[in-house]
C-alpha cells in the first residue's frame, strides 16, 4: 500500500547504501572546491605557461612603470623569446 523503500528495500541495507552514496557525493564537491581554491591561492605549482611567460611580464611591468626604456624593453623581449 505504501511505498517508503525508494528501490532500496524497507531496512537497513537501503539506507547505509543511500548515505555512503551521498557522504561520497559530498566529499567529491568538498575536494573540487578544495582544489578551486588553492589554485588561486597559489599552492600548486604555476603551470609552465606561466612559468615561462612570468620574466616577460615582469619586464612589461618595468616598462609600464618607466623604469626601462623602449629599447631596453625590445631587447629583453628578444632575449627571453
């Protein structure tokens, strides 16, 4: 007449397996979101497109700020490509 097993049975077999499927649900969003957001925070290592362009930025930045001329700046860009 009613039907309170959601395919799982009426007893305790039913209901262990809902939460270990549900615990192992969260765990897996809980380490996504872990991993998110030490990415942005820097713990894991830069990949090596960052790596490699991080010299390169740094010397726009010198531009930018006054600090090197053009000329200086061409040069560095040759050099570091």
């Amino acid at each position: 007449m009613f039907y309170h097993g959601f395919g799982f049975g009426y007893g305790g077999v039913g209901m262990v397996i809902m939460a270990v499927f549900w615990a192992l649900v969260i765990a897996l969003i809980l380490l996504l979101a872990i991993r998110l957001f030490r990415r942005g925070g820097h713990y894991l290592p830069p990949t090596s497109y960052e790596a490699r362009n991080r010299p390169l930025d740094i010397a726009a930045e010198r531009y930018a700020k006054g600090e090197i001329s053009k000329e200086e700046f061409d040069q560095l860009k040759k050099d570091l490509s």
